[in-house]
C-alpha cells in the first residue's frame, strides 16, 4: 500500500496536525515504509481466530454508580492554558 | 564505596543496623546527581522533597516501622504523574504540567517510605528505543569506550542511565515494547517487565494501554524483586490491574532451579544475528543448565510477525490516547493568528507540542483505525496477535517454566547513527522483547557479559503469567552464574 500525497495529507487532518505542504511528500514516504512493513501480517493464516481483547481473561470489576468527588474546580482549571470564571477558555467555536 | 553505589538490599540493611541515615544516602545520590548532569538523565530535580521524605524516613527507621523500600532514594521516570512536581512525559505538549494528583505506583512507594530524588528523562512518550526523541535532549550512556557518546537505550533511558552511572539506588521505567528491558541490557543494569496487570497503570501517562507496564530499574535482581513488591497490587482506580495478592518476591530468590524446564525458542535466532549474541546466549544456556535446568528447544512460530503486530496496535492505541493533548485542559497550546478557530487551535498545538516521531505514530495509528482499514490492519493485527499469546501457551502448557532468549540484537548503538535510518530500523531494536508484551507476559533483563568493545550484553527470561517469583529467581540463578560485575568507567 503506498501513501499518496492526498492521502498524507487526510491522516494528518484527520489526526489534528498541520503539516506544511512541502512536508507532505517525505511524510507520504516515510508512512509508506512504515506501512509496508505491516503488509507481513497478511502472510499468516488468522482464519477463525477471533481479535485478542484484554491479556487476561477476566471481568471487569463493576463500582457503585455514585459520585466519589467533586467541588474541585480550581485544580482541574490549575493547569489550562486559559481558563476564565471558572472554564476552559478556546476560541469561539460558533459564529 | 560511596553509598550512591550501594544496592537497595545492601542500603536497607545498612539503615535497620543504623550505619547510615536515609538523609545521608540522600545526600550522597543528591551529590552525584549534581556531578551527573553530562548524562542529561534527571530532568527536573527534587532535593527539598528527597530531604523531607528521608528525614520522615529516617523517624520511620528509629521507629521500627520500616518496609524495605524505607529510605530509599529513587529516580522517577518522567512519564509517572507526580503531585506539584512536572510529568512532562518528556514531551513540549506538556510544558508546565504539574499534576494536581499522584500516580498510585509513587504513592505506594512513598507509602513505603520511598524517596523521590527527581524525574527522568525519557523518549518523547515512551515512544523510541535510544532516548533521543525526547524534548529535554539525548540521554548519555555511562558507558563509553571510544569518543563516541552511546545511548542508553530507550524509552527508559534516563532511569538505565541514573542506575548505571549510581546517580540513584533504583528507578521507575515504564515498557511498551521492550523500554525497560533494553535500555537495562545496554547499560548493564537488571530490569523486569510484570505480568500486564501487576501494576496499576493509574496516572501514567498513557502510550498504549493494552500494553504499557511499569516495572523496577535495578543494580540486582534481589533490588528488583524488592522494589517490584513495593510497587504492585491491585488498584481499584485501574480497571486492569489485576486483583491478585502480591507475593513476597524477594523470598522466592531460593536460588534453586534444578528441574525446572527453561524453553529455547528457535525463531529468536535470527538471521544475521552477530556472533557475540549468539555466543552470550549459549554461555547463558549453559549457565541455566549447570544450576540443573533442563534445557528443551521450543517453536514459537508467530514471532516474526510480533513487530509488525506490534507497530499497528501501539501506534493505534497511542492516536487515540493522545487525543486528549489538544491544548484546552493542559500543557502548551499554540499562538494563535487572528481569525483562527479551534480547528487552527488543535492543529497548530499538535504540530508545535509533538515531536517528528509522535507525529508520525499518531498518524499511522490514525490510518489504521480509519474507515476501510481498520479490518484490514487493525483486526488482522489483534488476530496475529492472539496467535503470538497462543504460541507462548502452549509452550508453558507443555511444561515450560521459562524461556530464555537474547535481551537486544546489539549492544548500544552511538547517539546519531541511527538519524537517516528508516523508522523501521530502529523498531527493530524491539524485537526480542516486543512477544512479551503482546502476550502480557513478564520479562525480565539481566546483564550477562560485555562484547569485545567492552559494552555490557543482556540476557531476557520470559516467565509464566503472574509468576514473578520463579522468574526473578531464575534469573537470580542468572545473575549469580555469570557474576557480572563490570561498572562503565565515569567520565562524566
């Protein structure tokens, strides 16, 4: 599978990056590489053999369904960027 | 000997008999830190809160109420959330972060009367093999033997570099892929992978999930079977932490391995392996069956296919992980041109905060999961996958208790060399320790020899799920067989 330029340039949109356009050809490149590499995989036999979700067999442990915190808004807000009485301040998302 | 040098055992011990305070071994790594700096391995030091913890220790101490870790001085790994102290996970996008929180593996060991001496430095992520993408620069190998400047190693460089060069008693790492295991084979160092689940995962800066665990950077396997009991169990915070009891893994150190069974798997001897592994693992084979193992040769026939598994499901898990680094909640967010909306917001961020190889695994993480792929990459690779885990089980189902295979394909590398690589060379770097964590299985690196140019050789044993205890002690029979005793010269 080779990466275009087109294609490059909607994994890093969709992947919420800006790439200059003339990063776009070596970026195509060093995807499809790593891309290549991967096509190895196709060579095994995976019929019937179901995706491996979690390590260990086990459950997961289920909790109360309560509020176990709260009233800490000023430590949440302690590390953005921009925070303003009382939120996360961002630009505006709708005109 | 400085006390910078000591083992965890050996400095436990000193401080129950009284022959030296925790403030005073505190101070000794304190000072060698400060000598170290030429290594770039800590990246934000602590030294008010190391006093405060060893003065606190030291009371514990004439108390009577000592765990082993008590006292202890510790490097932290920068990607462990530590409260008011900066986890940057060696990334720019997390500039300034000071967690309002601490992860539950630096609570239990300050529980234990641990002491923090700083954070260290690491892959941008975990995400590399010679700590070289990370934003506070190269860490430096102590171990040198021409003009050329070695790594470590990585991801956990900084911690292999700090045991190594006694700049601290024991470290955190964290290992994805290999990133405890091979920087401790590189620096000559002992460092063990638990079983996916004996450690809780909570405030660790997440790469990817279904595989990162922490574990122990150790001067001995005895220090890392200490350590590694101070920083398991259950926690109810992580709902992948297992909800077993943690043995005592410093007991299981008998020193006996007569008849136990070790596997030798065939698929590690690969093609084009340097003569000097081939060498060190044989010596290791016969080291395991003087102690009276019996050495049987096993298939695990999916290993080829470990990496390439591997470099889908990691990068995919890591796109999703690191969504949340958007520059809205925490870290760096970019500066904004008039008339920029939050999409330029998340894109700008993204490009200044990441570094080029996060990037690049952002991105393939994000074309494997989308739409028209995610069968063809994705799902094939979680299949694969199984069939890696289902080599390894059948192999303990017949019997085997351990398996022994070579830790890294070379020793360490020079800092640069592997610049115009293609990414793909350097993955490779992970390809005797990336089974293990696919398979959620413990490993465990132990120094074994030195090549010809002087640089210290690892062996790997890879242990049954949840049985740390017979793995540290097979690989304490290791250790005490090839008595590895070489330190890097200082130079820095």
């Amino acid at each position: 599978m080779s990466i275009d330029i087109a294609t490059a340039r909607k994994v890093a949109k969709l992947a919420r990056i800006s790439v200059p356009e003339a990063d776009l050809p070596a970026l195509a490149s060093k995807l499809t590489g790593i891309l290549g590499f991967m096509e190895q995989l196709n060579e095994v036999d995976v019929t019937g053999i179901e995706p491996m979700t979690s390590v260990t067999p086990m459950r997961l442990k289920r909790r109360a369904d309560v509020v176990t915190d709260g009233n800490i808004q000023a430590q949440i807000l302690k590390n953005a960027p921009d925070a303003r009485e009382g939120f996360f301040a961002v630009p505006k998302v709708v005109e | 000997m400085s006390a910078n040098t000591w083992t965890i055992a050996a400095a436990r011990d000193a401080l129950r008999k009284g022959d030296i305070s925790a403030v005073d071994l505190t101070m000794s790594c304190l000072t060698a830190i400060d000598a170290g700096d030429g290594l770039n391995a800590f990246v934000h030091k602590t030294p008010d809160i190391a006093l405060d913890q060893a003065r606190a220790a030291d009371l514990r101490i004439k108390s009577g109420d000592a765990p082993a870790m008590c006292g202890i001085p510790l490097g932290i790994k920068d990607l462990f959330c530590t409260k008011g102290v900066p986890s940057q996970a060696a990334s720019r996008i997390l500039t300034g972060f000071k967690p309002e929180y601490e992860s539950t593996v630096t609570s239990k060991l300050f529980d234990a009367g641990a002491v923090m001496l700083g954070k260290l430095n690491m892959d941008e992520f975990a995400m590399g093999s010679s700590n070289e993408t990370s934003c506070y620069g190269n860490v430096i190998n102590p171990w040198k033997v021409d003009g050329r400047d070695l790594t470590p190693g990585g991801s956990s460089g900084g911690s292999a570099a700090a045991v190594a060069g006694d700049l601290c008693l024991g470290a955190t790492g964290t290992d994805t892929g290999g990133s405890i295991r091979q920087p401790a084979a590189f620096t000559g160092i002992t460092g063990i992978k638990p079983t996916y689940g004996r450690v809780s995962r909570w405030g660790v800066v997440a790469f990817a999930s279904s595989l990162d665990q922490a574990g122990p950077m150790t001067k001995s396997v005895r220090d890392a079977a200490i350590f590694l009991t101070a920083m398991s169990g259950h926690d109810p915070k992580d709902s992948t932490s297992a909800d077993l009891a943690v043995p005592d893994f410093e007991a299981a150190l008998s020193g006996d391995i007569r008849g136990k069974k070790i596997g030798i798997p065939k698929e590690y001897r690969m093609d084009g392996m340097p003569a000097e592994i081939e060498t060190l693992w044989s010596d290791g084979i016969a080291m395991m069956r003087d102690a009276g193992a019996e050495i049987v040769d096993i298939s695990l026939p999916h290993t080829k296919y470990a990496l390439p598994a591997y470099y889908v499901i990691a990068p995919a898990e890591a796109s999703s992980n690191l969504a949340r680094y958007d520059g809205v909640r925490f870290g760096h967010r970019a500066t904004l041109d008039a008339g920029d909306g939050i999409t330029e917001m998340y894109e700008k961020t993204r490009a200044e905060g990441f570094g080029p190889e996060v990037q690049r695994r952002i991105m393939v993480g994000t074309y494997v999961l989308s739409a028209g792929f995610y069968d063809a990459y994705y799902n094939r690779a979680r299949r694969v996958r199984a069939l890696i885990k289902r080599d390894f089980d059948l192999a303990f189902a017949d019997g085997i208790d351990a398996i022994l295979t070579p830790a890294t394909p070379s020793s360490a590398f020079g800092l640069g060399e592997m610049a115009n690589a293609d990414p793909v060379q350097m993955y490779l770097n992970d390809v005797f320790t990336v089974t293990v964590n696919l398979a959620g299985l413990p490993g465990i690196s132990v120094p074994v020899g030195l090549d010809s140019k002087g640089l210290p050789l690892g062996l790997q044993l890879i242990g049954r799920p949840w049985e740390e205890g017979d793995l540290l002690n097979a690989a304490y029979v290791l250790e005490r067989a090839a008595g590895f005793v070489a330190k890097p010269v200082k130079w820095w």
